[in-house]
C-alpha cells in the first residue's frame, strides 16, 4: 500500500505509520498521518510517527 512512488491516496511506511496524501493547486503533495486507518486494513499508527510528511 505504498503510494509515495505511485501517486496514490496511501502510504504505510516500514515503521507500521498510515499516511493520507493531500495536494494543493500548485504545490507540491504533503503526507497526512492517519491515527486509525481501519478503512484501508491497517492497524492505529504508532506514537513515534511523525504528523506531517513533505
């Protein structure tokens, strides 16, 4: 469910922490952390997960 090379909406990086991509017009994505991803079958991120990814 990495999405970072793909574009997608999803990313779980290898430290088990769920991300949601959002995009303004013009600018580049940022990664949002996501504390219960139930609805994309992943467990709660952890408390070491950082909030925002650039």
């Amino acid at each position: 469910m990495d999405g970072a090379s793909g574009g997608g909406q999803w990313m779980v990086t290898a430290q088990g922490c769920t991300y949601s991509r959002a995009q303004a017009p013009g600018r580049a994505p940022t990664w949002h952390l996501v504390l219960n991803p139930n609805h994309v079958g992943q467990p709660p991120s952890g408390r070491g997960c950082a909030a925002i990814l650039r």
